[in-house]
C-alpha cells in the first residue's frame, strides 16, 4: 500500500513544457490558477493521469482569455464527453454552462496525447465556479521553486483551498439545478473524485483495514480544522464520519437547515 502512495510527478522541465499556456496568460496580464489534474499530480502528487489542463480565470476575463490562446494552435470545441451528462433527457449537457473548451489543432481525434506533455485540450472555467478570487493571495501558494521563475505568476491552491473550492462547485452548481440535479451528476461526481485523491494522498488510508465509522483519524480532523468555509467543514465531516459520498439529498437537507437557521437568527424579522 505503501508504494500506491509514492508516486513522484513529472520532473520541472516537463512540468514546464506543459504549462505554457498558463505563461502565455499571466504574461498578457490574465491572473489564472492552475487546477484540477495539474494541481493535483504537479503539487500534491497525486498518481493521475493528465486529462483537459483546467486553467481558472476572472469570470469577466474568460473570453479574453480564450481568444489569447486561439492566437496560437487552439480553437474552440466541443464540452468533454467525460463531465457531459450521459442519461436524457440532459444527455450530453455540461455541467459548465459558461466554460469555454479549446482543442490543439495538431491533435488527431484518436490521439489526445500526441504533443504531450503540451496539453491537447484545455478547458477555461471562471473562478466563481469554485467562490475563489485571485486577488486573496493568501489562499494560493507558488509553483516557483522548484519550477522556473517565468511561472511564479500562476497561481496554485493550497490545500484547503482546494478543497473549499471543489466543495463550493459541488454545493452550488453553477447550472442551478440542486433541486432538479441533472447535469450536475457527472459535474459532482468528478469533483468527488478529486477530494477522494486529496485525502487519500494527505491521510495515507490503508485500504486494507476497515475505516471506523462515525469516529474521525486523526488526520482527517487537522483537515477540518484547516477549513476555513462552513459548506466545506460540513461536506468534509459527513464524508468522514460516515464514511459514504454526500448524496444530493443531504445536501438540500443541510441547505434546508441552513436557511431555517438563519432565519431564526436574532436578527430576523418574524411577521
């Protein structure tokens, strides 16, 4: 089990190579934070592949933020199959309405991977997506060292950061449909992936020994205590202390009380 855990990611110089279009931005004055499989396997070494190189921006600066990078071998293309809702009747829908989705043009469709590590698809998403704002500097850290200088203007999430933003796309789907889930599913369960291999490569979990239900590792509770947003503190404790995924269901019933709470709260008004 011990080895699962001792992944060491792609040396600088590849790293490098890979995040030119997150240069290419900071350099014409984009503020962007690197994300997903990139942070996850570049800062918190996680074994995973490399899929779409999700890239954050300011809401207001997406489209120009894509036309920078069609200057070049991008073009715009369809949402990924991986995130689209697969049932109908929102069969093919993406769980980013406003995302903007780019394909290298040197790229066959059978070989995604051919001018790796330079990304072959690379998927825009605006920050509010995930309630983060680049101008908290306190809530990111730098790829610089080990990375060359010329990436020290990319942005990468701390730990509880990362996490707090996954959780906040999870709560509040930017699609608007808690209630009615569709096409959040697939949205949900990929960021859901994501805190897994988060925690997975924080706590060291022993797949071979039964995790004790309802009773925190010690591990898991410094990872509470790190959080800094009420939705994270409380998604992250069901997911511990009852060791299952947080279902949709519980996430209107928290809301639900949520509401009720700060409605009775010594500043409301009761007619």
């Amino acid at each position: 089990m011990g080895e699962f855990y001792e992944y060491l990611p792609p040396g600088p110089e590849e790293q490098h190579d890979r995040l030119v279009a997150l240069r290419k931005l900071t350099t014409r004055g984009i503020p962007c934070i690197m994300w997903a499989e990139d942070a996850l396997c570049y800062v918190y070494r996680v074994a995973t592949a490399l899929f779409d190189q999700q890239i954050l921006v300011p809401d207001e600066l997406l489209e120009t933020a894509s036309a920078i990078l069609q200057e070049g071998r991008y073009v715009p293309t369809v949402p990924a199959w991986d995130y689209a809702e697969i049932r109908p009747p929102n069969e093919g829908a993406s769980p980013f309405p406003t995302s903007i989705r780019l394909r290298h043009l040197d790229i066959p469709d059978h070989d995604p991977y051919k001018l790796a590590p330079l990304p072959g698809y690379i998927l825009l998403l605006p920050m509010s997506y995930f309630a983060l704002d680049v101008r908290d500097k306190a809530r990111f850290q730098s790829l610089v060292p080990p990375l060359d200088p010329a990436n020290s203007d990319i942005l990468v999430p701390k730990y509880h950061t990362f996490l707090e933003g996954l959780v906040h796309f999870i709560m509040n789907p930017p699609t608007g449909l808690l209630d009615n889930p569709r096409p959040h599913v697939m949205g949900k369960s990929k960021h859901d992936v994501f805190i897994g291999y988060l925690t997975s490569w924080r706590v060291f979990y022993d797949y071979d020994v039964a995790l004790p239900l309802h009773e925190l590792l010690p591990e898991e509770q410094k990872i509470l205590d790190e959080l800094q947003t009420e939705e994270a503190r409380w998604y992250m404790h069901h997911t511990f202390y009852k060791r299952r995924a947080v279902t949709f269901k519980d996430m209107k019933e928290y809301k639900l009380q949520q509401s009720k709470t700060t409605s009775s709260g010594p500043d409301s008004t009761h007619v």
